[in-house]
C-alpha cells in the first residue's frame, strides 16, 4: 500500500512539474487559458470540501472569493502592503469569514442551508457596495504586475494545495468524519463525531481556498468590482464543475473543471449564448446519466447503453 502511494505521489509530482513547465513552451493564449482552468479547479475543489465531502450543498462561496479578493486589492492599494502580505490575509479574512457565518448556518441543512449561503453572498456584495474604503460601486484598481507568470504559479501553487487538502480529507479520520455527516448526520452525532466542529472547520477551510484563488484573481485582471467578484454564476459554475468530475472524491473536480472550461471556451468563440447554454445542459446530462460523475463513470468502465440503462432503473427515470 505504502508503495502505491508513494507510485501515485510520485506521478503527481511529475504531473505537476510538467505543467509548471507550460509557460516556456506554450502560447500566452495557452497560458492564460491554463491559468482560467487552476482558478476554476481551486474554486471547485474548494467547494468539494463542503459540498463533496460533507455533503451541505453552499450556495455561497463566492461570498469568500469577493472577501478574499477584496481585502486583498485593499491591502494593496489602500495600504500599499507587498503582495506577500495581501494574499495570505485575504485568505485568512475568507477563512474568518466563512467560520463566523459557519457557526449558525450550518445548523441548517438541504435546501435551507443553500438559501442561508446565497442570502450571505448577497448581504457581503451588499456591504460592499456600500463601504467607502472598498470603492464601493466603482471598484479598486490593483496595482499592475511586473511579471504576468506570478499568476501562473500563484494559482498552481494554491491548487497544489487545496488538491492536497482534498486528498487529506479521503484519507483521513477527519475526512471519514466529514463523510459520515454527508452520509447520516444523526448516526454521526451517536458515534460521537462532533459534527458541528468538524462542518465549521470543513466550511472554513473551504473559504479560505476561495479567498486565496480570489486576491490572485483580483491581482491578476487588476480592477475589481462588487459585481465581478460576487456573480452567484461563480458559485454555480465551481458546484457543477465538482458534481459533473464527481463530488466527493480527489480528482474529480479537477476533471470537471478542465473538461467542462474547455468545451465553455470552445463554443464561447463560436457563439456566447451556447456557452451560457452548456451548463444547463450539462446539469441535465448529469443528472440522468452520471449521478455520480465522470470519474466513477472512468473507474468502473460504466459508460455504455447497459450501464446508462441500469442507472435510469436506478433512479426510475
């Protein structure tokens, strides 16, 4: 078992040099599209956290992306603090965040849960709006980058590590704990998982990615408003992303993104209501033919006119 680990660390540390080496070879199209895909995948994984693993459906991380990216260009520019400075605290101020509105909200589940998260991304784009040091309605401008491939690495470096988190979590305890309330919340409570610690620090975690992936998004296209950062479209796009790869485990949500951010880019140059088309469709897709994503589908070699069949007798469609 020690020797399959190591083999599979091993190939993921190779994945991730070759990738580290795009920039020498590839297009600055290539690259800037590469870097599109790290913050889609960041922000999926992140979701998969609380979403895939514990299994509370949020509505509203894109509230700790808007914070992250905001006390990030804040800090910047207000302060005119190194970027060295303003990352980290806009990953911390996400985390914050997210473990303050975690505490009461989790106690919700299903779809009260869902609408708690969207009423708090809504309130945070609200208060944006209207608090002068964020420019309120007419954004910050970021101070512009010497150097364009700082963005490459900075993103990688974060899927890096919230890739890595993910894999903690499917090899753990406290991952088994996360998937024990996802599973049976009350069965959890007898075995005595303390569920409301481990959701709070699950949320929290998942915020803190989020706020990572949106300073470097708000550094990266230098001008940020309350409507860039807060599009619910966002919050939407990482859930389906994780669910079409397969939520819940390590690469799934890493399939989803550069699957799904590949096809979106490709008919995006054709015709722009297609794109926005595709994701419905695809929630569709996913619902009737891989309710558990792509990478079960992949594991199990299920993607046959048998295997379609048998999944809608599964789920009488």
């Amino acid at each position: 078992m020690r020797g399959g680990r190591a083999a599979r660390l091993g190939v993921a540390a190779a994945v991730v040099a070759l990738i580290a080496a795009a920039p020498g070879v590839a297009s600055p199209f290539i690259v800037q599209f590469i870097i599109n895909v790290f913050l889609l995948a960041i922000l999926a994984e992140s979701w998969n956290i609380i979403g895939g693993f514990t299994g509370y459906a949020s509505f509203g991380n894109v509230a700790f992306l808007g914070i992250g990216a905001y006390t990030t260009g804040i800090l910047l520019t207000k302060a005119s603090l190194p970027l060295a400075v303003a990352l980290p605290a806009g990953g911390l101020a996400a985390l914050l965040l997210a473990a303050a509105v975690g505490l009461p909200i989790l106690r919700l589940k299903g779809h009260y849960f869902a609408i708690a998260t969207l009423g708090v991304a809504e309130t945070m784009r609200e208060v944006v709006y209207n608090v002068e040091i964020t420019g309120a309605g007419t954004g910050l401008v970021m101070p512009i980058a010497r150097n364009p491939l700082l963005f490459f690495y900075l993103m990688l470096g974060i899927l890096v590590a919230v890739t890595a988190v993910n894999w903690w979590l499917a090899n753990s305890r406290f991952g088994y704990g996360l998937v024990a309330i996802r599973e049976d919340e009350d069965a959890a409570v007898a075995m005595g998982i303390p569920t409301a610690l481990y959701k709070t620090i699950a949320f929290a975690l998942s915020g803190a990615f989020c706020g990572l992936a949106g300073g470097v998004f708000a550094y990266w296209i230098t001008f940020i408003d309350p409507d860039a950062v807060f599009k619910v479209i966002v919050t939407i796009q990482m859930i389906i992303m994780a669910v079409f790869g397969g939520a819940g485990t390590v690469l799934g949500p890493l399939l989803g993104a550069l699957v799904l951010a590949s096809v979106s880019e490709l008919l995006s140059t054709q015709v722009v209501t297609l794109a926005e088309l595709f994701y419905g469709v695809i929630v569709i897709l996913v619902v009737l033919f891989m309710p558990k994503g792509l990478v079960d589908v992949i594991r199990r070699r299920a993607f046959s006119a048998r295997a379609v069949a048998a999944t809608l007798r599964e789920y009488r469609i």
